[in-house]
C-alpha cells in the first residue's frame, strides 16, 4: 500500500490530500529514508513524521484492506513508538 494511503487509511491524517503534501514536503520518513507518496510500506517498516515541535515514529503491524479503519482499531494497524 502507497505511504500516503496508509497515512491516510489508520487515520493518522484526516486526508489523502494531507498526507500526499507532507511525503512531498518531505517530512515522513520510512524507515530513515524520505519517502515519496507513491513508497510502499510492508508490516514491519517504521514511518516518521517530523511535525515542527516534535517526531512522531509509527510501526506497521498490519496493512488495512479497506479504504479507512474505525478509529477504535487503530491500535492493530500501527503502534506509536
């Protein structure tokens, strides 16, 4: 599944739009690497969003086959680190 898309889908942003700006503005990070929109992410990456006061670390435990996840299940798609 696309960066963005994951971002989007386990409700760490509200929009794709949103999540497809920040790869852009090249603050998320996989795995240490800039990521581009279009990066996959497999179980088991570690993605980082650098915000301006703070870094945020999430590990894909689980890749959603829908298009969004209840907010509820959140906790069995990522895990904050």
């Amino acid at each position: 599944m696309r960066v963005d898309k994951f971002i989007n889908s386990v409700n760490i942003t509200k929009r794709r739009t949103i999540a497809e700006d920040m790869c852009k503005s090249k603050v998320v990070f996989v795995n240490q690497k800039v990521a581009k929109p279009a990066k996959e992410v497999k179980v088991g990456d570690i993605i980082e969003i650098k915000y301006l006061e703070k870094s945020v670390k999430y590990e894909v435990l689980q890749i959603p086959t829908t298009k969004s996840i209840p907010k509820s299940k959140k906790a069995e798609y990522v895990k904050e680190l």
